[in-house]
C-alpha cells in the first residue's frame, strides 16, 4: 500500500517500516560505537587522572620539600638580610651624618656667599642711585637746553657762544674780535684778523631750529608728502635768507675777504644740508658764502693759526737770522777752546807717557839692586889703613869712601838715569 510518491517514486509501508528498522539499527550501531568510545574515553581519563594524580603527589612531596628548603634558606637569608640591614643602616647613618655636615658647610657656605653678594648688590645699587641722579641733572640740563633752544634769541645765543669758543680756544687772543662795526654799519658775530695785511673773514652764526624741527616732525609722523616738501621748502628759504643776508652784508671788497664763513651749530643739520639740499650749498658757493660745522670751523681755525704763526715767524726771521750769527760765532769760539784744550790734552798725554818711562825704568832699577850682592857693596866701600902718627882728625880727614845705605845708592843712580 502507498503511502506517499518521492520524486516520481511511490513508497509503500513495507518500505517505510524497512527503513524505519533500518534507521534504528544504524542508531543502535552508533550508540553502541558511542557508549564504547566514551567508556574507552573514560577509561582513558581515570588512567590520566591517575598518572596526574600520582604526578600532583610527586610533585607536591617535591614542592613540600622545595618548601622545607626554601624555609631553610629563607632564615638564613633572613639572618644575611638583617646583618646587611644593620650594616645598610650604619652606612645610611654614616652618610646622612655626613651629608648633613656637608649641606651645613654649604649652607654656611652659600649664606656667607649670599651677604657678600648683597653686599656688592648694595653697593651697585649705591652707584646706580648716583648714575640716576647724574641722569635726573642731565634730564634737567638738557631740558634746560631745550628751553634755551626753543627761544629763537636764545637759540642765536647758543650758537655764537660756541662758534666764540671753538674761536677763543684755537687763536690767540688780538687775532679775532667779536662784533665788530663794519664800514657799512654791519655787525657779524665774529671776524678773524687774517695775516699779511689782508681782509678779515667774517663769520656769522645761524641755527635754523624751527624749519629743522618742523621738517623732522613731517618726516617722522608721515603726515604725507605735501607736508614734507612744505616743510623743506620753508628750511630752504630760510638758509637762503641767511646766505642772502652774508653775502649782501659782509662782503666788503677790501675790507673784509671774498668768502665768509657761515657757521651752523649742529653736525646733522650741517649733514642734511649736504645731503638733501645740494642746491643750497651750490647757491652758497655762487654766493661766496661757505657753510662751516662745529668741527670744520675748528679746522679752518687751526690752519688759520698756522699762517698766522708763519706769518709771526717770517717777521722774525731777521731777529733769527741775527741769532743763527750769534750762534756760529759762539761755535767757532767754542771750536778754538775745543783744540786748544785737545793740544793740552796731547801734551798731558806726552808728559804721562814720559812719567810711564820713567817708573818702567825704576822698576828695572830696583831689580837689578835686588839681585846683587851685598857682601861685595861692602868690600868696595870699607875704607883704606889710615896713616900711622897721624891724628884722629886727621884720619878723618883723608878718610875713603864709605859705605851709602840701599836708598841713598839708588836715590843717586835713578838722578843719574834722569840726566
């Protein structure tokens, strides 16, 4: 009987129950091959619980005996660890004690370093309190300075006071004159005494500050190029006035030279005229006019010393000439004496020459005395028998010669040789 179709295939219920029998044999099969692997599986589990059991006790008996020698080896670490221990905290104790002599010495040390430095600290700042108070006295001066200069009669005072001293130290006194009259009624601040008879040099101090100033204030605030060119434009004019004014004033054909000085009291703005106005110092040089700074002023005035100094000397020079004579006949004197006493000299040196002879002599003299003999002196001066009957007078009378002491012998010998 059919119980169902399976891919075109009836399957009946024999089929079925077969392969339901089937089914469960193979299962039964499977248990089986089961319950056996897993009761060899089993078995082989007791078998390694049981080497691993006997292995753990193996192994325990060896750790309890690791233990039991660790125990051993502990008390004795122990008793090395507390020896060192006692040793460590001796040296620990050495070193603190010497760590803190040390750091006391340092600190003694650095306290005394640190008054010293205090010490010097003070007085740097004594010196400094000093140099701001020479600061404060310089601040003041140069706002005095800067009072005097923002008066246009002041400022003109300040500048002839300078060109006067820059004067008064590089010529003698009689060779300048400030504020002289001239023939035209003008008077320059200062006019030099020139060598020769020549015109004086006039010089004449100018200090335009307001148009310097204002032409620095249009640079520096940026205030656009119209200001600036306003403000050069008026510092030109205003040299041009100057220079106008010198040479329509103080150039005085004979009386005064064909070039004057126009002195400025400032190097920069001596600098920025040079430098930024070259047609003013050109129109000064057509003018005749020679724009001078603090220290060409003083180097014209020391070449203007120098001539003036030529010029004293070439006065002079016949009063040299006169002494240069003077001079060279106190020479040939002096020559004359010279080889008079050079002649003395030589006859001195003749006569010590002659003395040196002599004692040569006199040595050689008194060596051969030496060398004789004295036992044959005396033979030849022992004196002849007198005469018998006659009187002691006498005998006396007609006596030898006798025998002369060493001296006298040679006292009469050496005025011999000199003869």
């Amino acid at each position: 009987m059919p119980l169902f179709e399976l891919n075109g295939h009836q399957v009946t219920l024999g089929q079925s129950l077969i392969a339901v029998l089937a089914a469960l044999v193979l299962l039964a099969l499977w248990l089986a091959v089961t319950l056996r692997r897993a009761a060899s599986a089993r078995d082989r589990a007791e078998a390694e619980a049981a080497a691993r059991a006997a292995q753990a006790e193996a192994r325990l008996a060896e750790i309890l005996k690791a233990q039991s020698e660790m125990q051993g080896r502990m008390g004795a670490m122990t008793e090395l660890f507390g020896a060192r221990q006692a040793e460590l905290n001796q040296s620990i104790g050495q070193r603190i004690d010497g760590m803190t002599q040390r750091i006391g010495t340092t600190l003694t040390d650095q306290t005394r370093s640190t008054h010293e430095n205090l010490a010097r600290l003070q007085e740097r700042l004594a010196v400094i309190d000093t140099a701001q108070a020479n600061i404060q006295s310089l601040a003041r001066d140069v706002v005095g300075l800067q009072a005097i200069l923002s008066n246009k009669q002041t400022r003109g005072a300040f500048g002839q006071s300078r060109m006067e001293t820059i004067i008064r130290d590089g010529l003698p006194m009689g060779a300048f004159s400030f504020q002289p009259t001239l023939s035209n009624g003008m008077r320059p601040d200062c006019t030099v005494l020139m060598p020769n008879g020549a015109p004086d040099l006039v010089i004449d101090a100018k200090f335009p500050l307001e148009a310097w100033n204002a032409m620095r204030e249009a640079d520096s605030a940026g205030s656009g190029e119209q200001a600036a060119q306003a403000a050069q434009q008026r510092f030109r004019r205003d040299i041009e006035v100057h220079l106008r004014d010198i040479s329509d004033k103080y150039l005085i054909p004979g009386e005064t030279q064909d070039t004057a000085f126009l002195f400025v009291p400032s190097e920069s703005i001596f600098a920025e005229i040079h430098e930024r106005f070259e047609a003013i110092v050109h129109k000064a040089q057509r003018s005749r006019v020679v724009i001078v700074s603090p220290s060409l002023l003083m180097l014209s005035i020391q070449v203007i010393q120098a001539l003036l100094k030529d010029a004293r000397m070439r006065e002079q020079a016949h009063l040299i000439q006169g002494e240069v004579l003077r001079l060279m006949e106190d020479l040939s004197r002096l020559d004359d004496r010279v080889r008079k006493l050079q002649g003395h000299f030589g006859m001195a040196q003749k006569d010590v020459d002659l003395i040196l002879t002599s004692t040569d002599k006199l040595s050689k003299r008194g060596a051969k005395i030496e060398a004789l003999e004295f036992a044959q002196l005396a033979e030849e001066a022992r004196p002849a028998a007198p005469a018998a009957g006659k009187a002691g007078e006498e005998a006396d009378t007609v006596q030898g010669p006798r025998f002369e002491p060493r001296s006298s012998t040679l006292r009469l010998r050496v005025v011999d040789e000199d003869d």
